[in-house]
C-alpha cells in the first residue's frame, strides 16, 4: 500500500467554507483537470454517506471508469473510496481542519497498484500522475475560496 498526504494552508478561508465548497456537486468539476472527466452518473446530490458517483473519464487518451462511494463523512472530512476502476485499491480522505489563520485541506490517499508486483514499473510514472492532480486541485481549490485571487 502506497500512502500520500498533501496539505493545502487556506490563510482566510473559515473552514466551514472549505467544506462547504468540497461537499458541493460542483466541486468534482472544479476539481478535475480539463479534458478528464467526460461525465458523471450516479448520485449526483449534495455530499452524504454511502453516496455513489461513477466518473467516466478519459486518460492518456483511453476511455475510464472510476465508480467511488463517498463514506465516513463528519465535520472533520470525508472519505471517497474506489470500488470499481483501475486501482487495486484507492482511499482518499479529505480533511478539513481550522487553524488560526483560517484553514488546512489535507488530502490523504492509500492506494495500491493492480498486479502488483508487476506492476512496479509504473509506480514513479502513478506518483507524478497523482501529485501533478494533487498540485492542480490544490490550486483549483485556492483559486476557489480564496477571496485575494
């Protein structure tokens, strides 16, 4: 199992803001790099337990189906958890925490690669891949909610 952790410091931001916009249906399109996501089915209401949305997107230029199921939702995060898509396994935690300054994101992501150990190789190419989304989101999410932008 592979473990990442990227945080994000939103000086001025309430964290009630910040969930606020992750909770909301727009967000996976803010979220998700142009050109990606080509649609979303499933449960497209506001963020709640068990909830199910299957992103049909394209990557590398190959067609994808990535089907999540958003779990473990309180004030402090929420989980979304891959249960069909090209992972092993996927788990990403959203964590909203307040600071003196405003607020803290901190995306948290255990996956693991599909035949693995063959699939070893691939794992420098994965990691660019993840932290290149990461660095996007995490400007989408700046740009967002931050009032100076």
């Amino acid at each position: 199992m592979h473990h990442l952790r990227f945080p994000l410091e939103l000086p001025g931001v309430p964290v009630a803001s910040l969930r606020a916009f992750h909770a909301s249906p727009e967000a996976l399109n803010a979220l998700t790099p142009a050109g990606t996501l080509v649609r979303v089915t499933g449960d497209l209401g506001p963020l709640h337990e068990g909830q199910r949305l299957v992103l049909h997107l394209r990557k590398f230029g190959l067609p994808m189906t990535w089907e999540a199921v958003n779990e473990d939702i309180s004030e402090s995060g929420f989980t979304d958890r891959m249960v069909r898509g090209p992972f092993r396994s996927w788990r990403h935690r959203h964590v909203f925490e307040a600071t003196p300054e405003g607020s803290r994101l901190v995306d948290e992501v255990a996956f693991q690669l599909p035949l693995w150990p063959l699939s070893a190789p691939a794992l420098p190419f994965v990691l660019m891949d993840i932290r290149k989304l990461f660095a996007f989101r995490h400007a989408a999410t700046r740009q967002a909610l931050d009032p100076s932008l």
